[in-house]
C-alpha cells in the first residue's frame, strides 16, 4: 500500500456576518473534496483563485481544522489524534508558499533560518545543526558561503531554494506547495520545478502542488484535480486531464493556456465571466453562468463527481447526457 494520505469528504465551511439585519452567510470555501495521495507521487490542485485551492492546502498542513471530514496520513486519522501527536505530524508535513520572501525572516541569517525549525523541533547540537542545515542547502543548490547571509542579498529563485530548504529541515515526506513558481520568471520557474521534481526523486517525496496555471501542472503533476468554487469538477490522471479533458471548465482552462500545444486542445472554450462570488453562489452547477452547454437542469440539480470507468472523474450533466462532442483524433 503506498498511500501516505488518504482525503474524504473535507469541507472548510466559513460563517461570515453580513451585518447586524442580515443572518450570517456560510462560505462553502471547500465542499467535501476526496482524494489520494501515493507516496513518492504529485497531486495537483488546480483553479482561479478563490476556488478554494489554499484552503485546501491549509487543511492538509493542519494549519486549518476542517469542519468535516476525514484526512487519514499513513492510515492514521489526523483530526482525532491528540495535540501532541498532530504537533508531531506537522513535521511531515511542510508548506512552501508562493512568496518566499514574506517568510523568510530579513533580519535572519540563511543559515538560522534553516536551523529554527530544528532548535524548536530536535535534540540535535548547535554543530549537528549547522552539518544539517548545509547538507540540506548542497540539495537544494546553495552554497556554503550563502550560509551567513541575508534573504535580501538572493533573487527570486535562490529565495524559493531556501524556502524549500527549510521545508526539507525536519525530513518531511510530504509537502504541500502553494504557487510556488507563480511570482518566477518563466525561465527560474523551470529551474526551480526541475530541482522539486530531483528532490522528490532523490527523497522520495510526496506533493500537493497547487497551481493556477496548467503549464506548470503539466510539467509536474501525476494526477490533476480541478476545483470550482470549493468543489472538484474533474479529476484523473496527468493524461486524462490533458490529452483527455472533459468538464467545459477544464476544457476553457486549457484553451486559455498558451503554452499547451494546440494539438491537444480537443474543443476551443473561451471561459466567459468572472468566478462567482463564494458568499453567494449559483444554484445547480457553480459553473453554469460561465458555461455554453449550460441547459435548465444544470440551473437546477448539482451534477455529481461520477466516475467515467476508467478512474476518470467528471461533474458534468452535459458530460453525462453525452451533449459535448469530443473528437478522438489525438
Ligand atoms: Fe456546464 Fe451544465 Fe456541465 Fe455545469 S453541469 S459544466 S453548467 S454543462
Ligand atoms: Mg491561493
């Protein structure tokens, strides 16, 4: 059994008051989203933000309790366990963030930056914790002399380098990376994907890589989930979703997406509107005002996650009436 976490049902439900004539309103930020992660394997999570996508993300880290469902982590269920021993399972789990260098501490040195973690979390000495810490940053690409300075003297990449370094401190197996490359120049972007993918390889990782954009989902990503208004409208596996899209939201966010190869663009979407506001969203299909095979009962009814047989998970009405023609030419 190589599973390492095992989701089902979770829901991050919020009550946000809407001043004092008006009942509090509930934003559904995720919607009962299941999944499985495979131990040395990338999940991606994708969507416009505000799908719920960090929320997500927050949840799988415990930074956020969920307020349902079950998150099991190496067949253990996260939310009962004590606070000690979810305290202890954090370590195993790590987020990187989009912004390295809001998280990183300017007036800290690179090399105690890397070495908190261990002071909070270790029994090591100060000596064991400096080997550590260069160790880790000989990994990740940095070099020893980049040990005693500052967050400020790197660029971008070298910064994201040193965020994931200080993920890898306390040997998680398992980390949760929201929009890393998205504030990178396209070039850094893909230095900083390749060394993810090497270091998963070289440590056996696991990740929950969330994105925005699919180019970069592509490149690293071994099953793709995408979210709509804190809901999965399609999952599968990498090819599934890219040679064999189905829901009209994927199929328009892919045609959005410039550096996909037009080859593999079964049906040009234009994806119209803006995302609905969470605090007030549509009835039926979430996706409906935004969709060009919307008919009455996708107004009315919400189409269920199903299973297209092959593991290929689509909520589509359309998909299921067979109303969208896809052509089979690859
Ligand atoms: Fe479009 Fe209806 Fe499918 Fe929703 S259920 S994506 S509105 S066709
Ligand atoms: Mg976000």
């Amino acid at each position: 059994n190589n599973l390492i976490l095992d989701a089902q049902a979770l829901k991050q439900h919020y009550h946000v008051k809407q001043g004092i004539f008006k009942p509090d309103a509930v934003v559904k930020a995720v919607d009962g989203i299941s999944f499985q992660l495979e131990k040395g394997k990338t999940l991606a999570i994708v969507g416009e933000s505000g799908c719920g996508k960090s929320t997500l993300g927050r949840m799988l880290t415990m930074i956020e309790t969920p307020t349902s469902g079950r998150l099991e982590h190496l067949g253990e269920d996260l939310l009962s366990l004590s606070k000690a021993a979810q305290a202890t399972l954090r370590q195993k789990i790590q987020i990187i963030f989009q912004n390295p260098y809001g998280s990183l501490n300017p007036r800290k040195k690179i090399g105690s930056i890397l070495e908190e973690p261990l002071v909070i979390n270790s029994q090591l000495s100060k000596a064991e914790r400096k080997a550590k810490a260069l160790s880790i940053m000989a990994k990740v690409g940095l070099k020893t002399e980049h040990y005693d300075r500052y967050p400020h003297m790197f660029s971008g990449g070298q910064r994201q380098r040193i965020a994931i370094a200080r993920g890898l401190m306390l040997d998680p197996s398992i980390i949760v990376a929201d929009e890393p490359v998205s504030a990178l120049d396209v070039s850094v972007q893909a230095q900083v994907l390749n060394l993810m993918m090497d270091l998963q390889t070289e440590l056996g990782l696991s990740y929950v890589f969330i994105s925005h954009d699919l180019s970069v989902v592509e490149h690293i990503a071994d099953n793709v989930m995408v979210m709509y208004l804190g809901k999965v409208v399609e999952q599968g596996s990498k090819e599934d979703l890219f040679n064999n899209p189905k829901h009209p939201y994927t199929l328009a966010l892919l045609s959005s997406t410039p550096q996909l190869s037009p080859d593999k663009r079964r049906q040009r979407i234009k994806l119209q509107g803006e995302l609905p506001s969470p605090l007030n969203p549509p009835s039926g299909c979430a996706f409906h005002g935004r969709c060009q095979y919307a008919n009455e009962r996708c107004h009315q009814e919400v189409p269920e996650l199903r299973d297209d047989q092959t593991g290929h998970l689509i909520a589509c009405h359309a998909v299921e009436e067979q109303r969208i023609e896809f052509s089979h030419a690859v």
